[in-house]
C-alpha cells in the first residue's frame, strides 16, 4: 500500500511517498498548481504498482485544493481529507522541533495516513461548491452592506442630525429616497408642494402633509454642519449601498435559481430562508460525510469542550474549530427558527430560567436545531412543528 501525502499551497503542491513498511517510494517533491503540475504529478502516480492500493491524504486548506481535489475525483483517486488542527496535534506527539516546511508537512501527511481509518472525502458536487462560494460571498455583501449603513448614520450625525430620529431611527425606503434626492438640509428646507407629491407616492401615501412640514421645519432649524464636501461624501456613500444592494438582489435571485436544482428537507423548516438554507447544505456538503449530529456539531464548532481534573469534570467554552460561516448561519436561524416555533421558544425561554445567559441558551437552541435537521436528512422527511418536543 503506497501512502502518498500532499500538503497544499497556493502556487504549489509538495507531495510525499512512502509504503506501510516505511520504505520511502518518492522523497519530497514539488508539483505546481496548475496543468502541467498535475500532469507531472499524475506520471508519478502511473509509474506506481499498480497491484498496490493508493492512500491520499491531503490537508483541508479552503479553495486552494478545490482544482487538485477535481483531478484526482477525475482520475479516478480517492483520498482523504485531513482537519488541519488534528495534523497539528499529530506533529507534537512526534517532534518537539519548531521547524515547519511544506516537504516536512508533506512526510507528516504521509505518517497520519497509516495511523488513521482512511476515510475517503467525497468530492463536492459543482452545484454544492458553487453555491457554497456563492452565499459565502453573499454574506460579505451583507457585510459590506451594513458598513456603508454605519458610514451613512455617521455621516448624517454631522450634517443633519435629527434626520433619522425623525425616522424612529431607522432609514426606510422612504428615508433613502430624500436622502437620494435631497441629500442636504439646505434642499429638503427648499422642498415644495410637488416633492411632497413624489414622496408621498414612494410610501405609499404613509408619509403625511403634517410629516413633511415637520422635516422641513427641522432642516431650518438644524444644528448640522453646512459643510459641501460632507454632502458630497454623503452621496458616495449612498451610491455605495445601492450598488451593494442591487448585488445582493442579483446574488439572492441566483441562489433561489440553484436552490431548485437541491431536494432537501432543510427547505421545509419554519424559520429558515433559502438563503440561510443553502449556506447550511453546502456547509455540510449536502452531509454527506456525517454520521451523528456529534459530528455535525463538532464541524459547526459548537461542541463544548470538557475540563476534567481529578473528580471535578465541567464544561468548557465552545471548541470553535470547525466552519466559521456555517456557525455564525446556524445562531443566525436559530433566532428566527425559535420565533417561528412556539415548543422551541418554550425551550429557549425554559434555559433562561435556569439561569443561563442569552447566548448559552440560544446556543442550546442552536444544538437542538441540528439534531432536527440530521433526523430530518438521515430519514429524509420534511419538517413537521408538530413532532416537535
């Protein structure tokens, strides 16, 4: 059996390989990511026995595998995937040296493999890895989104600051449209009879006559700064957040598209977008790879760690080492999820009553939901509130 270790960078490849009985088969070698690195790398492999089975292991390193992982499903090699704090672990049971180098990690890969069940990765679908990228990518919009938001308040704090008060301090569509339109106090001071008539329509008639007399009335008397290249600053921003905004429209249009081509039953819970849906499906890669909701805790990172000394035995903090995207999606549902479903807001509130926190309890929640939706996909069943207990 020949076990063949890749420790994957940006730019390169370096692999190693060796048999069970130690014999090294190919030291150290570097391949590059791209065509002729992967052919060069698969010459290696051809000249290998082939009477001999093949164990690749290879460390989970984001995107930068995703085109070798492709060739190797393509050539018809399966390997395993390897989480990066277990490689780490395993090299300070062997070595106390500091000394870190990709030929080195390389070798390490290889040694794991032999100590290890070899357990094969299933290769992502181009769907589930497309859409995976794509809310990724869609939750920086929201990011970038919400920055822009808080560069906007800021901005109005100097030039009009009684401006969003007068919204009840949220900026509504209506409020974006005046501050597209009329981005200063000295215009919306100047506003006449038929700016009141456009800005009635654009709230639906909510915004009153008595409303607008009062906004004029407060940009007479504001105390914001009269400063020009602050308005100008206030309208870059503005620009900014539409264009996020209508890339966020075309992204979550694209995702509702995908969401067609995937049959799962996390659809069907109450509190759950498709959005947020689709985040978690190819979080856990249409969960293939997870036999318990143990295991579909510990990859979220809301497995708690244990502290044990002698006869006292406590919880610890949550262990965090799993995806970081699909940890802050699952606490992001789960408050919706829990306000969507009478038992679990129950349940919720019960753990507030045992004295735990706001987040200790909805972490609790959190934990339930993922224990639902692995009976909901191990037995392929839609949601039902109803079972709930």
């Amino acid at each position: 059996m020949y076990l063949i270790g890749i420790d994957i960078s940006k730019y390169k490849h370096d692999c190693f390989i060796a048999t069970e009985a130690g014999e090294v088969i190919q030291d150290a070698f570097t391949f590059k990511n791209n065509h002729q690195g992967f052919q060069d790398f698969h010459n290696v492999l051809k000249h290998l026995d082939p009477s001999q089975t093949k164990r690749i292991g290879l460390e989970a390193t984001g995107h930068y595998g995703h085109n070798l992982k492709a060739f190797l499903d393509q050539h018809g090699y399966s390997f395993m995937e390897m989480n990066p704090y277990l490689v780490s672990k395993f090299s300070e049971r062997f070595t106390l040296r500091k000394t870190k180098t990709d030929k080195a990690d390389s070798k390490l890969l290889s040694m794991i493999l032999l100590s290890v069940d070899y357990k094969i990765y299933p290769v992502k679908s181009y769907h589930i890895q497309g859409i995976k990228s794509l809310t990724r990518y869609y939750k920086t919009l929201m990011k970038k989104r919400s920055k822009e938001l808080v560069n906007l308040t800021n901005i109005l704090d100097y030039i009009f600051p009684e401006f969003k008060p007068f919204f009840k301090g949220k900026l509504s569509k209506t409020a974006f449209y005046i501050l597209r339109n009329y981005p200063s106090k000295e215009r919306i001071l100047h506003l006449n009879i038929h700016s009141f008539e456009n800005i009635s329509k654009i709230s639906r008639r909510r915004f009153s006559f008595a409303k607008f007399l009062k906004l004029k009335e407060l940009a007479k008397n504001s105390v914001g700064s009269n400063n020009h290249l602050l308005v100008l600053e206030l309208e870059s921003i503005i620009r900014l957040y539409d264009s996020i905004n209508d890339e966020l429209k075309k992204v979550k249009s694209l995702l509702t598209e995908k969401a067609s081509l995937i049959d799962s039953p996390v659809f069907s819970i109450k509190g759950i977008g498709i959005v947020s849906a689709l985040s978690i499906i190819s979080e856990y890669d249409n969960f293939t790879s997870f036999v318990s909701p143990a295991k579909m805790l510990s990859f979220a990172g809301l497995e708690p760690s244990v502290i044990q000394s002698g006869t006292i035995t406590k919880p610890g903090r949550m262990r965090k080492h799993g995806s970081g995207y699909l940890r802050e999606t699952i606490m992001n549902v789960s408050i919706s999820f829990m306000m969507h479903n009478p038992v679990i807001y129950t349940y919720y509130h019960k753990k507030r009553h045992e004295g735990k926190s706001h987040r200790v309890a909805l972490n609790h929640v959190a934990k339930k939901l993922i224990r639902i939706i692995f009976h909901l996909v191990k037995n392929n069943t839609q949601f039902n509130p109803n079972l709930l207990r």
